[in-house]
C-alpha cells in the first residue's frame, strides 16, 4: 500500500495511525506542508518532494517489463481517456477499470481485480476514501501494489490542467490548483492547514 501523505490526508486520515506499524504500507511525504511541519519540529526538510502525479508515470515508464494496470474511480469519460494514456502515452497494459460511480456500486470489484491478473492497482477517489478503501481491502487483493492517487486520471485525461513548471518548481501547486477550485480547496488550505500543524505538535 502506496499512500502520499499530503496535509490534507494527514487531516483526514485519522484512521491510519493504527497501521502505521503494518510493513505493507509506505506512507511518503507530498507537498510544501510536510516540509514546513518538518522545519519546524525537526530543523529540516524532507530531501525530496514525493507525490503520486509524477512517480506513478515514472513508475509505468522505468519498468523494465509490463505492469498489468487496473484503474479505480473517477467518472466513466474522464476513466475510459485516463486508461487510453496508460495504453498510448506510458505503453503498459490497462487489465480493467471501475468507474467511481455505477461501477462501484456494482459489487465484486475485488473479485475482477483479482480475476484480472492485475499487478498494479490505481484507486482515484480523492482522499481519505481511496485509502480507506484500499486497507479495508488490502488482504483480498492480490495485487502487488496498491497506490491512492487522487487527481491523478483527471490529470491524464486532460480533464483538469496540472500546474506550469514554474508553480512545480517553486512549490505552489497547491496555488494553483486553488485558484482553479476556490469553493473546493479554499477549507483545505486554510483552516486546515491550522488544524494540520496543531497535529503535528501532537503527534511529533
């Protein structure tokens, strides 16, 4: 189980504090909000900035053999033009996909994950949702790499525009994508933020 703590799953994810100490999970740092919570409890930053938007293509990219690709959530148009750039754009295999809507009140997803031979299990539910799914479902996947991605096949899809290089590069992404979403963002990097840091003094 892949998860990229940002703040906002920090805030939200209460419920991974009790698996913290499972060796199948892999909890990275993403965002400018991990950096600061760690200069400011620890005297340093993290080395690198990681974040599922650039190492789930860079992980499709680098393999040196085809990862077998099953992709969860996200509406049925923006799935079916994510799963099409997994095919054309990063040349792995699409095994099957679930839409986050009728297809997930279907029932059996697991049982079509597993019958699909899937190696890699994408879920884009937004967090905490996708990780709560996916630990609550963990032990019945037999695939060997679970990630919650978020935005991620909106991304892909072209649906929604990830941010210039320049906004990367200066780490204000998060900028970025709040002034294309202020009524969906504005909570998450205000109050939240506030809520984030005072869990951290607490948890340091």
């Amino acid at each position: 189980m892949l998860f990229f703590a940002n703040t906002n799953l920090v805030v939200k994810g209460r419920f991974l504090l009790a698996h913290t100490a499972d060796p199948a999970l892999l909890l990275v740092n993403d965002g400018v909000g991990l950096d600061i919570a760690a200069k400011l409890l620890h005297g340093r930053k993290f080395r690198e900035n990681l974040n599922g938007t650039d190492f789930t293509p860079f992980l499709l990219r680098q393999s040196p053999s085809p990862l077998k690709v099953f992709m969860i959530g996200g509406k049925p148009e923006v799935l079916a033009r994510a799963a099409e750039y997994v095919r054309t754009v990063l040349g792995q295999p699409v095994v099957g996909v679930c839409d986050g809507y009728d297809g997930m009140r279907q029932g059996g997803l697991v049982e079509r994950v597993n019958a699909s031979g899937a190696q890699v299990v994408l879920v884009a539910m937004g967090n905490p949702i996708q990780e709560r799914w996916i630990v609550e479902h963990r032990a019945a996947l037999q695939a060997n790499i679970l990630m919650g991605v978020g935005a991620l096949f909106d991304f892909w899809a072209g649906d929604k525009p990830r941010a210039p290089r320049l906004f990367q590069r200066l780490r204000l992404e998060w900028l970025y994508r709040l002034s294309l979403e202020p009524r969906r963002l504005l909570r998450r990097y205000t109050w939240d933020i506030l809520v984030f840091l005072r869990l951290c003094f607490k948890y340091r």
